[in-house]
C-alpha cells in the first residue's frame, strides 16, 4: 500500500511520523516536496523533492507508483498544487484528502484588516502604517515592490528574489516563534503594521499576539479554500484515521 503526501508543512512531517510508526511492513510513506526552500526539515521515509509537471504529469505518477491515498498538506496558500492534486487524484482515481490547519480568528483588542489577495494587501497597506513586518513569504514580494514609502522588514527561511522594495530590510528566520521574541521584534524595528497570510498553525501565532499588545493594525490575506468536494482534515491524527480506513489498517498509535 503507497501513500503520496505533497508535504512540506508541520502538519506533513507529523502525518509521515505517525505513519512511520505503523509496523506494517506493506506500507509505502513518499513524501513530495516542492524545493522552494533551499535546507527543508525533511520528515521520515522516502522523500522526493520538485515539481511533476502539473495535473496530467501527477496523474501519470500516481499510476506508475500505484499509489493507494493522496495527501495535500500542502501550505494553505499553495492553491496551484491544490488544484492540481485534485485534477490528478480525479483523472487517476486515487482518493484524496486535503490535510489544512485551522485558519486563524480574530479574538477581543484586535485590529484585523482583510484581504483577498496580496495585491489587494498592497493597495489597503498605504492607509495603515509605514514601517511594515511583511510575513507573506519570499514568493510574493512582487507585490509590495512598487510601495518606495514604506519600509518593509520582511521575514522568510531563504534571501528573496528581485522584484522586491527598495526599501527592505531581510530578516531570515524560521518558525516556531516566540512571544518575547515577536514583541521585542516589533519595538526594536518600531513597526506601525503587520502583514500576513492566514496560514493558520501556533508557530506563527505569536505575532498575533505581540500586535495586539501593541495595538497595531494586523492586515491579513484570507486563504483560498479547498478544491470543491475534496474532503478535509483539520490535524494530522484525523488525516492518519482516513488513511487507516481507505486502506483497511489497524488504527495508528498516535491517531487515537
């Protein structure tokens, strides 16, 4: 039996170890990893790591390997291979199941400004500050690059890329985040806004929090949702117990 996860979250490296901890040996655990990230924490058994060549390439994949369930743990932003997971999961009659952490909700004392995409974030951002923590990941830069008044502090595991703001400072970093560390982060920077997608997860939370001690504007780009009809889990013991039940295992030590 061969489950595919296209992983590279948290919630992908817990699922591979709760699936390592099966003691069948029939069980096959691949991992698919998109490269983005120059030294990724890579999660246990066989891992591969690039693109397939979108839809129809995984579809063919999913065939040549025989693989039995299909995993999106993918980041919840990551709606292209999403799309495509669907797409190949359909055409190859695998079953899928989308693994997505819980999107973050505003609580009392917040100051959350919505946003549906980054360009939006964009042209909302001039109305709110001027010293800017953008956590929107290296990938979307483009879209604040036209902003030359602001001042941008911007977080992510590798250096980003041109087109980015001129005015930039690149603080590289990875989760999880302290509370004492985002606080301070905010005041030593003196930053008046911060940006961020809502990915959802406790490893980026603190910034959260840290804003709204500091009273400042928290503008936040809502996440696309899953492809129509595909199924969701909500944490990686849920998604280790449909996995269990397609494919007829005995429950998992960690997914009671």
């Amino acid at each position: 039996m061969h489950v595919l996860i296209l992983g590279g979250t948290a919630e992908a490296r817990r699922l591979a170890e709760i699936l390592a901890a099966e003691a069948s040996p029939g069980l096959r655990v691949t991992n698919s990893l998109a490269g983005r990230v120059s030294t990724p924490r890579l999660p246990p058994g066989e891992v591969r790591v690039g693109g397939f060549g979108g839809a129809e390439g995984l579809a063919r994949w999913l065939r040549e390997h025989e693989v039995d369930a299909l995993v999106d743990a993918t980041h919840p932003f990551a709606g292209t291979i999403s799309s495509n997971a669907a797409r190949a999961a359909g055409a190859a009659h695998v079953p899928l199941l989308a693994l997505r952490r819980p999107g973050w909700v505003p609580v009392e004392g917040d100051d959350w400004h919505e946003a549906g995409s980054l360009e939006e974030a964009a042209q909302l951002l001039r109305a709110l500050g001027r010293r800017v923590f953008l956590t929107t990941g290296r990938m979307g830069l483009a879209a604040f690059a036209s902003l030359d008044e602001l001042w941008f502090l911007v977080r992510s595991v590798d250096a980003p890329e041109a087109p980015h703001p001129a005015r930039m400072e690149v603080l590289l970093d990875r989760g999880p985040f302290t509370l004492a560390g985002e606080r301070e982060l905010l005041r030593r920077h003196r930053v008046d806004v911060v940006v961020t997608k809502d990915s959802g997860g406790a490893a980026a939370a603190p910034k959260l929090t840290a804003a709204r001690e500091a009273g400042l504007p928290v503008l936040v780009v809502r996440r696309p949702p899953a492809p129509e009809g595909v199924p969701v889990a909500v944490d990686p013991e849920q998604a280790a117990r449909w996995i269990g039940e397609r494919l007829g295992l005995p429950p998992f030590p960690d997914a009671d």
